[in-house]
C-alpha cells in the first residue's frame, strides 16, 4: 500500500508527563523554542499569528538548516485547542520564498497528545496537501514530511532539558 499524498502523519513517545508535553506544545513561547519560530502572540482559537522563523537552540544541526530561513515571517491560524489532547492550526506549506501566499489554501496541522505507558504520546498530522498548487505541492509535502521528523526529534530533545 502506497503512502498517502494528501497527509503527513508522524507518532512518537515521548517521554514526559501529559501535562509537560501540553505545555511545550500548547504554549506560543515553548512551541517556538524547540520549532525554531517566534510569534506574536499566544496560540488562542480563532486567532492569526504572524511567525517569522528564528533557528531552533535545540539542535545545532536543524539550526544550521534553518539559518538560510532565519527572519523570514510565516502565518498561522490557530483552529483548536483542546487542553490535554489537541492543537490544530492552518498555515502555508513550505511558504519560504518571499511573496504573498495569502490566496492560496492552507494545510492544517495537528498535535494530538494522549498518556502512554512511559510519557505521553505525540501525533502531528498535516493534511490538505491536495488543495496546494500541482506546482508547489511535491515540493512542499516532501519537505514538511522531512521537516516533522526533525520537529519530532526537536521537541524529545527540548522536553529532555531543564523544564
């Protein structure tokens, strides 16, 4: 069976309590620590945050790849929070050259935490990859599909340090 086109789906354990993994997810200030991102405002349902991309001091080596990004902005709009379990957001797919993507559809992305034996466990999904432009979509799953086994790895590694 061939994977999935439209959706990103990546599955951890992570091993921290509920509650620590909710904190690093949920709020605006954690979340752009171990992503690598600053925002102008707290995550809150319905809101639209402008972004812009400051290089993760997690791990040296995302933040190497992140450099060539460093200051360009980006937008979300948070679409749910549900505390414990789930944050949602829409944005822009691998948005990274300058211009105004604002008439193109947006992907959404979810955090979804559930307790687990040993921590908790994290599941990010993006989806609506078919509704990006065919000229810009291959490019942006594959590098989103990339980018969130780097996320995963960033938000262990940040969850492991002093909290």
């Amino acid at each position: 069976m061939s994977e999935p086109t439209d959706r990103i789906r990546k599955t951890t354990l992570l091993k921290a309590p509920l509650e620590r993994v909710w904190q690093a997810v949920s709020d605006a200030r954690q979340f752009g620590a171990w992503f690598g991102a600053a925002f102008d405002g707290p995550f809150v349902p319905g809101t639209r945050l402008s972004g812009r991309i400051v290089p993760t001091q997690v791990e040296a080596d995302v933040a190497k790849m992140q450099e060539p990004h460093s200051g360009k902005k980006f937008e979300i709009v948070v679409e749910k929070i549900e505390p414990m379990r789930l944050l949602s957001f829409r944005w822009h797919p691998y948005a990274v050259d300058e211009k105004d993507y604002s008439s193109e559809p947006m992907t959404l992305v979810e955090f979804e935490l559930a307790p687990a034996p040993g921590g908790t466990q994290l599941t990010i999904t993006e989806s609506g990859f078919e509704r990006v432009r065919l000229e810009r979509r291959a490019e942006a799953f594959t590098s989103n599909q990339q980018g969130w086994e780097h996320q995963m790895r960033l938000v262990a590694k940040y969850l492991a340090g002093p909290g």
